[in-house]
C-alpha cells in the first residue's frame, strides 16, 4: 500500500524521520499487545533466564555447525569452540523456535 501526502523539498527528510518513527512505534504496539495475549507479561525471572540460555545453547550449536562446514576449517578452531560444550546446562527449547 502506498501514501502520498504534500511534502515540501526542504522538509522531506524530517518528513520521512517521522514517518519511520510512526512505524516503528506502531511495531512495538503490536508486539506489547501479542504478549500480553500469550500473557508473556507474567513470565518469571527463572524462565527468563531459561530463555537466554537456550538462544546462547540454540547459537552456539550454529557457530559449531558453521565451523564444521567450513571447508577451511582449522581444527584447532572446532576445538576450541566444542571445549565450550560442557559448560552448558542441559536446556528446552524455546518456545518461539
């Protein structure tokens, strides 16, 4: 969808700075209302901090992943990157995933 609105020359960059403002505050609307309907408002620290860590286990599996396929991998790199593995705890899945 478009808009055309009357902008002058001179005030077409303070124009689109709005603009840009506008649709970004209305992103945030959306997304404060999404979670007070998944009720995300009443989530505890505990399964927050479950969340991070999942995300930093879910990403570091990538980085694993993406170090494996590198066809100019070193391997001292992988193992530097799966010494990482133990030290993360056992975690779910998100629940966005």
């Amino acid at each position: 969808m478009a808009v055309c609105s009357g902008i002058e020359a001179d005030h077409l960059e303070e124009h689109l700075r709005v603009l840009r403002r506008a649709r970004a505050n209305l992103a945030v609307h959306k997304i404060q209302e999404r979670s007070l309907l998944k009720r995300l408002d009443e989530i505890s620290e505990a399964e927050i901090e479950a969340e991070i860590q999942a995300v930093r286990h879910w990403f570091l599996i990538l980085r694993l992943f993406v170090i494996l396929a590198n066809p100019l991998n070193k391997d001292g790199e992988f193992l530097r990157a799966l010494s990482c593995l133990p030290t993360l705890k056992p975690v779910r899945l998100p629940g966005w995933l």
